[in-house]
C-alpha cells in the first residue's frame, strides 16, 4: 500500500538516495537544494514523499512561494530548471500529484507549478499529454526547451564535435591570453560582481551572494570555474555536478572582454574539464525558444529538448507569466538596465525572493 508522507529530517539520507539513483530526478530534487532555498528566501517547504513498506517509492519537492507582485504559488522548485514528481511507477506518481493537487487547494494559492524535465512522469502522473490539456485544471507551459549532450571520451574529440564557426572562436579565444581556474567559495565575491552586472545588463534582478554561498555549502562538489586576463577575474560560472553530470548554472563575464570572446573560452575550458574528471553529460541548462542563449547554444552543436512545465490552477484563472519576454515587464526591464549597480544589488534579491 503507499502512504503519502510529508518530509522530515529523519528521512535525508534515503530520499537524497531515492533522488541520486531515479533517473527521473534531478540536483533540484536533493535536499540541499531545499536548505539552501529555505535558508535564504524563507520560502515555506512542502515535501512530500510516497512510501511503500517504509521505504520511499516517489518524492515530490514543493515550495510555497508568496509575492505580491507576483502571486502565490506552490512550485516544484523556485529557481530550479527541473522539478516535479520523481518516481517510475504509475500508481505512486498518480498519488502524490493528488496528494499536491489536495495542498494546493487547501493552501488556496493561484497555481502550482510542476517543472518536469520530460513528459514520462507527467504520463506517469495520469496528466493529459500536451495536446490534450485544457480539459482540466492542468495547462501546459511551453516556453522553455533545455540543452544537453554527452561528453566524449577525449578532449579532441569533444573540439572536432563543436561546428566549425564556434570551434573558431573556441580557437580565438585559446589564442588571446585567457587562463581559467578551479575555485570554490574562495573565489565567491569576485564571481558575484561579475555575475551581478551581467544580470543587471540583461534587464534581472540578481539573488542574493547568501544564496550561491549556501547552494555551495550544500552542494560539496559544485565549484566555480573562473577564466582570467592580466591577473583579472574577467568570468565565471557556478556549476553543479549530478551523478556523472555537469551542469554550469550561473554564469557571466565582462562586457569590456567580449572582444577576447571569454564566454567561449569559458565554457570550453568547462566542457574539456568535465571530459578530464570522467564527466558523462554536460547539461547547458535551460533557455527560451529564439533567444540569445538559445542561439548559443545551438552553435555549439548541442540541440533543444522541450521541457514539460505543467501548472494546475486554484485560484488563478489563467496561465501566470512571471517571464522576462511577457510585455508587461518590457518598460521595467528597460529601465532596470540603466540602474547603477549599487541599487540593484541591494534591491534585485528583494524582488527575486518572490519570483520562481
């Protein structure tokens, strides 16, 4: 029989378990996600688990998030790319999306928010597939797609696979005095400035520095590749590593160094890490359909998978839009790029805080 349960500590160890062995879950499942969240937002967690003679079959991590700007929600997870139930087995995923759609009411929030990284455990779920939505309080959210690819034996290899006008600036970059290093909370601050003006130049708030300090307490492994010019940090990028994954999640550089083309080289210099340390996958994250981002990663030969975003509506009588492409936002996105950094570093975690 299953027994839906919420978390507690007590069972850490076994769900981190559950989440590093399923195929299905993801970093965003792990629990050091959830204390790093619940740490430095003070977002309320609602974990739920399903169990099967005490021991977890299906984990589903939920997170309650209130802004008044930008609604209330329950979300599996905020600031996380992937999401949603975990687990292979029809009668335990249809149980605990029941178990969250039963919490979503009872906490009367707008939506909730399940942010799968494929459609298998929707299915498993017993959610309608994408064409069929509407018929329900379910609706599909079909804005993001994500990247991955596998990391090839040798470091060769992985520069022969990148098309021939990326492998170029790869080559620009090798040839214009760019080093990068390995680094952890020792390289933090540096990391931050160059992340918080990025951020403000792309018209976003940025989270707050107490946020990667504490995803990087809670994720041992992750580690922030730097890439350097005449003793100068001039980018970095904040990576997670997932079972034989390599996932770079926060990153920028310098606008005044885009001429040496440090993104490329940065990335690059990440790719040929991962093939050094064994890596199996490079996983280049999530991006919006014909954007910037999107474009670039598809010139380095890696292709788009759509994710399966559901959200089911309580309150809410339709779709919530809390993108950067929503119209809505254009003048205030507009005007955030002109700010000084000073004020946006002080006022960007208060509004992100209530953005998922």
């Amino acid at each position: 029989m299953i027994i839906i349960k919420a978390y507690n500590e007590s069972y850490r160890g076994k769900w981190d378990a559950f989440a590093l062995a399923a195929d299905d879950a993801s970093l965003f499942h792990l629990t050091g996600w959830k204390e790093a969240v619940e740490k430095t937002f003070g977002h309320k967690p609602h974990y739920i688990m399903a169990t099967r003679d005490e021991e977890i079959c299906g984990i589903l991590p939920l997170f309650e998030v209130k802004s008044r700007l930008f609604g209330h929600a329950l979300v599996s997870v905020p600031y996380g790319v992937y999401g949603g139930i975990s687990t292979r087995d029809e009668e335990t995923a249809e149980s605990l999306r029941k178990s969250a759609e039963t919490l979503a009411g009872l906490m009367e929030v707008d939506y909730l928010e399940l942010r799968n990284s494929t459609n298998g455990s929707c299915h498993l779920a017993g959610l309608p597939a994408r064409d069929d939505l509407g018929a329900t309080n379910w609706h599909g959210k079909d804005l993001y797609v994500t990247f991955q690819k596998r990391i090839l034996p040798t470091v060769e290899e992985n520069m022969n696979a990148i098309p021939r006008k990326q492998r170029a600036m790869v080559r620009k970059a090798e040839k214009s005095g760019l080093s990068s290093r390995i680094g952890r909370l020792e390289d933090l601050d540096r990391f931050f400035a160059i992340y918080a003006q990025n951020v403000r130049d792309l018209g976003s708030p940025v989270y707050p520095i107490a946020f990667f300090r504490a995803l990087m307490e809670g994720y041992k492994d992750a580690f922030i590749l730097s890439v350097w010019k005449d003793g100068k940090m001039v980018a970095g990028v904040l990576t997670f590593v997932f079972r034989d994954m390599l996932m770079p999640y926060y990153g920028g550089g310098l606008r005044e160094y885009f001429d040496y083309a440090v993104n490329d080289f940065m990335y690059w210099e990440l790719m040929k890490y991962g093939c050094e340390q064994g890596s199996g996958v490079f996983d280049f994250g999530r991006s919006k359909k014909e954007t910037g981002s999107y474009r670039f990663k598809k010139h380095w030969g890696f292709e788009p998978t759509p994710l399966d975003y559901r959200c089911y509506l309580v309150k809410a009588m339709e779709m919530p839009n809390v993108s950067p492409v929503n119209p809505k936002y254009k003048l205030m996105i507009k005007v955030w790029k002109q700010l000084p950094l000073a004020v946006t570093n002080w006022l960007g975690p208060k509004l992100v805080r209530g953005i998922p």
